[in-house]
C-alpha cells in the first residue's frame, strides 16, 4: 500500500494531536511509531486495513492497535484507543508521585 500525502497528513495531525495529553516537558522522552496498511494480499474478509501506534514514554511502551474497512476509521480509532492508554499512564504516574 501505498503512503500518499493525504493520508501522511491525517495520520501526522491524528497522532500530533496526543501531544496535548502527554507529560509536560517530556518531549525528548517520547517515541512514536506509527504503521498503516493492509494486513495481507490475501486478506479478502473482514476488516482490510489496520492501524498501529507504539509510544514509547521514557521506559514505558504504550501500544495500540485497530482494524477497520476503511483506513481513516482505523486511524480515528487507534488515536482514541492510544489516547485512553496515554490518560491511564498518566493517572497511574500521578498516583504514584502523590503515594511515593
């Protein structure tokens, strides 16, 4: 498959937008990867594409993963399922700072 510029674009300003509910000052800590396509040449049923975000946030690996019949669907619902994962990771942090 093919990355085209318009699905670059969605993909940068999907996953730029989580920047907003990552730890402040953080940034040099943070690694994302992000992977888009279709799972096989031989996948014929179900859902045809997936979506896939692994963060990395210093030591700690956060990663999710959605298929879907359209890619931009995936991309939507991988960004709302990292997002959840990314709030979790916060509280846990913050929980453990104010217990610690």
């Amino acid at each position: 498959m093919e990355l085209t510029p318009a699905i670059k674009d969605y993909v940068d300003e999907k996953v730029g937008s989580l920047a907003k509910f990552l730890p402040p000052n953080s940034a040099d800590l943070i690694e994302a990867r992000v992977e888009v396509g279709k799972p096989s040449k031989h996948h014929h049923t179900g859902p045809v594409y997936y979506a896939e975000v692994n963060l990395k946030i210093g030591g700690k690996l956060i990663r999710a993963n959605e298929e879907n019949y359209d890619l931009y669907a995936a991309i939507d619902k991988v960004r709302d399922e990292i997002e959840i994962q990314i709030k979790k990771f916060k509280e846990k942090r913050n929980d453990a700072q104010r217990h610690g």
